[in-house]
C-alpha cells in the first residue's frame, strides 16, 4: 500500500513530526515525487518536505514528470503511483468529487481515476465542500465500484446536516474501487457556520495566488486549536491500521 501526502504534506500542521514519526507504522510509505521521480519514503524521510509549497501531483499527471520537480501525491496520485509499484492499495484522508454548480471539465481528477485505475483506495471521506449526490452519482455513471465500511454519515471534519441516502455499490469484490471509512460523526466538527467561512476564506486566498486546501486546512486548524488535524490523523492511522489487519 502507498499513502498519499498532500494531507500529511500541508493539512495537519498541529500533529507534529515528533508524533507522526512515533506512531506511523514503519511498514506503510509515503508517496512523493522527488527529483522527477516517484519515490516511496519513510514518514522519517518525509517530514523535512512538511509545509513547504510543494505542487500536487493526480492521477493524470504521472506519465510525464518533468526532471527536478518535487511534488506531494494527491489521493488519486497515490493510487497510479501504486499501479506503477505493483501494489494493490492506496491510502488517503479526504478526497475530492463534484463541487456544487462545478463545471464538469474542473471535476476532481480523484473522481475520474476511481474509473481508471485497477487499485483500491481506502478513504476517510469526500471533503466537506462536495456535492454528494453529484459525486455519487458521477461514480455511479461511470462504473466505479465503492463501499462503506462503516455507517455512512456525510461530510469529512464536518457533520453535515442532509438526509441523504446513498445506495451501496453491488456486493462482491472487484478490482480497483472506493472503500469508506469514515470519521466517527460524535467526533466531527458540529459548527457548520466555521464550515462557510473556511471556504469563504479559501476562496479568497485563491484570488491572492495562495492555493486553496493548504490554506483551508490551516484554517480550520487554527479556529479549532488544532482539533480537526487531530481527528484526521487518527482517522487516517485507524484506516491504516484496518488494512493491515484486513489484507
């Protein structure tokens, strides 16, 4: 299996490197491009390269990596760096789908990969901001196989308020596919107004040239006094530690 690091990289500023190194399990790597190339790191060699302003890399853009770039792996970039490491799995936080009133040439790249690639992703959620139905259903339209492992509640950090219904892929295995599993709902952010501000302020912060997740993330991070790093590592690491127990 190989994790994605735009999470790591530049979303969780209050977990630091002292407790990332201590309680990652050293059987899992860390996927990055360094230098041109993808590289699989231990969480020791990876966190010098934390906050620094590093692009992101998809699914699409790792057939042709231009030499000297240095770059964190997005869940869909993990998930291609995986196939061409003969893995089966990748492992991410959050994911991105279809933005409400979104264009649908500026979907995520991590939706479309789901119908591309031959690997399984093990996600915490899709992010706050998506349009569920739309990105359910654009699953759906596509073929791409998915499955929640645990109770389906939406939202990531947030818990949102929708009756939403989602039905569950057929049953069965297959190959590549989303698998859920999600942070526990009494442990996620009840304060959907910081929810419309952190996008309002990442927003914002693309009109200065900043990019937006780093700065949403770091957001929510300082409003909550680094609460919502806090329950996304400890959904990742329970991911983790479900997949090593489940191969």
């Amino acid at each position: 299996m190989i994790t994605e690091t735009c999470l790591i990289g530049h979303g969780i500023p209050s977990v630091s490197n002292d407790e990332l190194i201590e309680r990652w399990p050293s059987s899992v790597p860390l996927g990055m491009i360094l230098n041109g190339k993808i590289e699989l790191l231990s969480m020791a060699e990876f966190v010098p390269f934390r906050g620094q302003a590093l692009p992101r890399y998809n699914y699409f853009m790792l057939d042709n990596i231009p030499a000297g770039t240095y770059a964190f792996l997005t869940a869909s970039g993990a998930m291609k760096a995986a196939e061409l490491s003969g893995l089966r799995w990748a492992l991410s936080g959050g994911l991105g789908g279809i933005h409400p009133e979104i264009r649908k040439d500026t979907v995520c790249p991590d939706l479309y990969a789901l119908g591309n690639s031959s690997v399984k992703l093990l996600a915490i959620a899709f992010k706050d901001m998506v349009d569920y139905e739309a990105t359910f259903a654009q699953l759906r339209i596509q073929g791409s196989y998915y499955r929640f492992l645990d109770s389906f509640v939406p939202g990531y950090i947030f818990k949102l308020k929708s009756d939403l219904y989602v039905d569950m892929s057929p049953a069965g295995d297959c190959e590549g596919g989303l698998y859920l599993r999600e942070i526990p709902a009494e442990k996620r952010i009840q304060d959907l107004e910081l929810l419309s501000r952190g996008v309002a302020f990442g927003n914002e912060a693309v009109r200065a040239g900043k990019p937006f997740h780093p700065e949403v993330n770091g957001f929510f991070d300082r409003e909550t006094d680094g609460y919502s790093s806090h329950i996304q590592f400890e959904a990742l690491l329970s991911n983790i530690e479900y997949l090593l127990r489940n191969l």
